[in-house]
C-alpha cells in the first residue's frame, strides 16, 4: 500500500475532501464543490471542538481518503462514551486496495485511546457494498436509524 499519513485535515485539504464527497451518487446530490465556503466554516467549528477528528489519508502528496471521528460522551450504558464514524471516503483510484480498512482501523484505536466503549456508524441504506465491508470488520447492523432534515 506504500506509505501512507493519517493526519488531521487543513484547509488546503477541503476541496479534495469535498471532491471525494460528491464522487458517488448520493454525494454529487448534496455536495457544492465549486463552493467552498461552507466547507472551510465547518472545518474551523470542528477543529475548534475537543471531541472532533476529520482526518486525511495522504499518500505521496495526495489526499486518498479521509473520515470524521466524534466522541460522546454520555450517561447510558454506565457512563460511557461513543464514538462516531462519518463520511468515510476512498478516493476513487484507491478502492479496493485496503485503505478503507485502514482508516477504519485506526477510528478503532483512536476510539479505544479516547476511553470509548462503543463505536457506531450509520450507512445509507442503498450502499449495499460498504454493509458488507463494515460487517467483515466487525460491526453489526443492530439498529434502526432515522432522521429529520431540518
């Protein structure tokens, strides 16, 4: 796979991380590439937060993937905090290869580092294939999830 950095995102990080997010069809509906702005304000609210990681993965230079890491703290389950995966994306020369595995992996040990107890994640329900790539790294489909658009 090469060497490969899993670092915080920057600013100069954003339009690939937007680029990556709009590269599937669910994307490409909700996502503004050629407006950044929004972006860059989201990026400065969570680099602020204690409780956010948006990563990178870069390789030789070049953004390859990237996801957002929270923590939540909370009372149920004894007291327990969680932590939550989102936007996982691979960029597209670069599926199949194992990144994704790799990425995940390490929300696991930074979740496990930060005291978690348990790791969630939702998935849209038509990306059949990341179901079956989340399962095979261990995760079960235990819930049902819902949400209002605001």
């Amino acid at each position: 796979m090469g060497d490969l950095e899993i670092r915080a995102a920057v600013a100069d990080d954003v339009p690939a991380i937007v680029g990556m997010l709009a590269d599937d069809p669910l994307g490409a509906q909700r996502e503004s590439p050629d407006d950044l702005a929004p972006y860059l304000a989201a990026l400065e609210r969570l680099a602020a937060d204690p409780n956010q990681r948006l990563v990178v993965a870069v390789r030789e230079g070049r953004i390859v993937g990237t996801l957002q890491l929270t923590f939540i703290p909370g009372l149920s389950r004894r007291g327990a905090t969680r932590s939550i995966i989102e936007a996982v994306r691979i960029h597209a020369d670069e599926r199949g290869g194992g990144l994704g595995t790799r990425l995940i992996e390490w929300a696991i040990e930074e979740s496990r580092g930060a005291g978690c107890q348990l790791v969630q994640l939702t998935s849209d329900r038509s990306r059949t294939d990341a179901h079956r790539f989340y399962e095979r790294l261990g995760f079960e489909a235990s819930h049902v999830g819902f949400k209002l658009t605001l």
